[in-house]
C-alpha cells in the first residue's frame, strides 16, 4: 500500500517520498523472540539497541500507523537536555546517578547527529543552543532552584543571559531574562521518523504497520493480537506514548494533553532582520510553556502545549488536520515576537504528549508480568530522551542487571491520577487553572487559593517538575 501523505502534519508530508510503499499489515499467526508494540522513536531506537546487542534476535514492531506516525513524526523538533529536570532525577534516581544521567542526556544531541550522519541520513541537525527565559516579572528566576542544585556538585551545564544577551541572540525584546544551554539543538522530526524506519528495515527488523493491537494476551509466551493477525513473543515491549492509557496498569501514570505547532512560509530576509535566523530556539517559562524555533528554510515556527485533553486520555481521529487553536498561537507569537505577529501560518497541527507528574518518563515490567516492559511518559521531550529509553528497556527485555535496567528511571507506574469521569472533569479543572494562572503571571497579579492550587497539580513538562515520590 502507498504510504498516505494527504491529511498528515508538514513534517511528514515532507520527509514522505512519493511512491513510498508501507510494510504490510500483521496477518496470521506470527512468532519473534520480541515484540514492540509501537513504533514511535521509543519503539525503533528499543528495536535497533536490542539488534545492536544481540544480531542474531528476532524482532518485530507492530505498529497501528506508519512509524513515527505518531508524536514521533509531528513534534517541535526541540532535542534538549534534562538538566532542567535534575531535581527529579535526584530524588528518582539519587545524586550520582542523576549526574550520570543527566551527562547522557546532555550528550543525546551529539549521539543522534553522529548515528545519523553515519547512515548518511539528513535531519536538518543544527547546534542551536535552548534559551529557557521569562516574559514577564513574576516568570524571572523560574530557573534558581535548578541552577543552585546543580551548583552544589559543581555543575554548570547552563549560562544566565540578561534580557540585552537574549535580544542580541534571538532579536526579540520580550524576554527579560533567562539561562542558556548550548549543547540543545533543532531537528526535522519528519526527517528523523523516516530515517530511522530505514535503518530499522535494512537491519531486518520485521515491521507491521496499519496493525493497531487489540488484545495483550499476558501468559507465557505473550501473544500479541491485531485485527488480522498475532505474534507470539518470549518478550513484548509496550512503546505506545500517549495510547499507553489503553493498558490498565500504566493510565493513571500520565495525564495527555496537546501541543499545538504552526509554520511560516519561509522568511530569511525577515528573520535576518530581526536577527533569528539560525539562532537560539526558545521557551518561556509558563505552566503551558511557548517555544519558538526556525528550520533550515527559514521557516518560523512557534508551539505550545495545554490542549484539549479527551475522556479516557485519546480520542481516535482528532489528531490529524490544523490546529484548532491557532488563535492561541498566535497570541503566544504576539507576547514573545510581536514582530512576527502577523505573518500568516502556512500550516499547523496539533499531537499528544504523555505527561507524568515528575516530567521524567517510566520504564519497567508490567506488575505480575516481567516479561512484558513498559516504556513512556516522555512528556514532550521524546527526541532527546528516547534513544536513552532505548538503552533501558533492551536491558530490561535481554533480563541484564547493568546501569540502564538498576537506574532511578525504572519504577513502578505512579497511582497519580483518579480514574474516568473524575480523571476528566478534573483535568479539565486543572487545565482552566493554569491558563488562568498564567494570564494572570503575565497581568502581575496574584491568582487566588484555589486557583493555585489546581494550578500545583500540573504535570511535569519540558522545564517544570515534580520531585516528590510516591
């Protein structure tokens, strides 16, 4: 079957050949040694850690899309560090682990460039640096209590910049402060999906798309069903992301929300004169934070997360089209780029993310199952992190005690959120709260006890996080 390209977000129209064939849906009664059932960036970078280790495995991904169909394939782009994070990782993972980590992290950018160059694959990789910076007073110095946690083991990954500094790295006079990381980069996430899905097929990893799982038998061996078909597998690995909230045991873990994303035309001349071409991406530093980058073309693109969150975590078709909140964005480019305010959005489009409370993602085996292995929860810092995820979970799946399957990050689901309809309701209450709190951040006004209160339930994000452990 021709691999659809109508309907789907810019990133993968682009990076879609035409006359690209999918891999055939699952039929019959298959078998593997492993299993992975989602073939998101999770899933591949899990299936190529498991054929780097052992050549002679048997694998196979089964997938409900094309790979990389999902939030793999229509993210920001944004590959950036977790040391915003590393409170979290302390408390997880303890002191010298969270340094450890926090190091692989930081060197993920330099990983992905030199895996991809090596396959000869173009990613549009550029060492654009991350500014986490504020737009408004109440927003400034959001990152102290980082940056004084790191200092007491005399680490520095980040650089504080004056409101003059960003201006003079990004253009914008919106920012009046900020920390700056240089090791972040920029990626095409359509060019990255589709490049690792080569390399999965020409290593022999077997591949089923159109081929959304229906049923997890959990005995021994698994056997994994779709509408057509099963694989029976000595072991499975649960790559789903947001669509986690189909299993049981993880749905209480992570609560899904949206990111809204939209690109210009391209504007070189525009963005040469207000001085962000080829710069620095950015966020600030609300609840539901904005960023902003630019793509080789020179194409302007701002997102920003805290949409619509549906009953049960995911409702089927809805992720597909433009964004239904282009207004939003467009009131976020206006706070942090007024000069770009008015340029029209040559597209949009809009995906899950699949928050925990941390910020930090989960691994481990299914409670009563330890041959089935769970990871997700990367709370919009998929890029990054999962080619990590990968390390672990084929630790986890190969049954080897190393740093990867001992480390902090392998834990239980958290019991965070209250099942349907309480979950949804209260989402949604959550949700008007923050946005509430930061309209009101950015009026310098104080919001009231309740208000701050359900604003302190949000989830983690790409610079907020919760440490406490349950």
């Amino acid at each position: 079957m021709q691999t659809r390209i109508a309907g789907r977000g810019p990133w993968l129209r682009e990076a879609i050949a035409p006359g690209e064939q999918d891999e055939p849906a699952l039929e019959g009664a298959q078998r593997a040694d492993i299993c992975i059932v989602g073939g998101g960036m999770a899933g591949m970078w899990t299936a190529l850690e498991l054929k780097r280790r052992r050549p002679e495995l048997d694998i196979a991904i089964v997938e409900a899309d094309i790979l990389g169909g999902g939030a793999s394939g229509r993210n920001s782009g944004m590959v950036l560090s977790q040391w915003a994070k590393f409170a979290a990782l302390q408390a997880f993972c303890g002191t010298e682990d969270a340094i450890r980590l926090g190091h692989v992290f930081g060197n993920s950018a330099t990983e992905i460039d030199a895996f991809f160059r090596e396959a000869g694959i173009d990613i549009e990789f550029r060492r654009d640096g991350w500014i986490w910076g504020a737009t408004c007073r109440r927003h400034i110095g959001s990152w102290n209590g980082i940056l004084a946690a790191l200092a007491q083991h005399g680490l520095a990954p980040f650089r504080e910049v004056t409101a003059a500094e960003i201006t003079a790295m990004t253009g914008t006079k919106s920012f009046l402060a900020g920390i700056h990381d240089p090791s972040a980069a920029t990626i095409h996430p359509g060019k990255l999906a589709r490049g690792l899905r080569r390399v999965v097929l020409k290593r022999g990893i077997r591949v089923y798309e159109h081929s959304a799982m229906t049923r997890l038998e959990r005995g021994r061996p698994a056997v994994v069903h779709a509408a057509r078909g099963s694989i029976t597998a000595a072991r499975v690995v649960l790559t789903m992301n947001a669509w986690s909230t189909s299993i049981p045991e993880l749905r209480s873990a992570i609560l899904v929300i949206a990111s809204e994303d939209a690109v210009t035309e391209p504007i070189p001349d525009l963005l040469e004169k207000l001085g962000y071409k080829e710069k620095p991406l950015m966020g600030d530093s609300q609840l539901f934070v904005t960023g902003f980058r630019t793509t080789r073309d020179h194409r302007f693109n701002p997102g920003v997360t805290g949409g619509v969150i549906g009953f049960g975590g995911l409702n089927g078709g809805r992720w597909e089209g433009r964004s239904p909140r282009e207004d939003v964005i467009r009131d976020c480019v206006r706070r942090g780029y007024p000069a770009l305010a008015n340029v029209p959005f040559a597209d949009s489009w809009f995906g899950p993310i699949d928050r925990t409370r941390s910020g930090l993602p989960l691994f481990g085996a299914l409670p009563g199952s330890s041959h089935i292995f769970y990871g997700y929860g990367f709370s919009g810092n998929g890029v990054a992190t999962t080619p990590i995820a990968g390390r672990i979970l084929a630790s986890l799946a190969l049954d080897l005690k190393d740093e990867w399957s001992g480390c902090g990050l392998v834990r239980p689901p958290e019991r965070w959120l209250p099942p349907e309809p309480i979950r949804y309701i209260g989402a949604h209450m959550v949700r008007a709260a923050i946005a509430r709190k930061d309209r009101l951040d950015h009026l310098d006004r104080t919001p009231g006890p309740i208000v701050r209160a359900l604003a302190g339930l949000a989830p983690g994000g790409i610079t907020t996080s919760r440490v406490t452990k349950s």
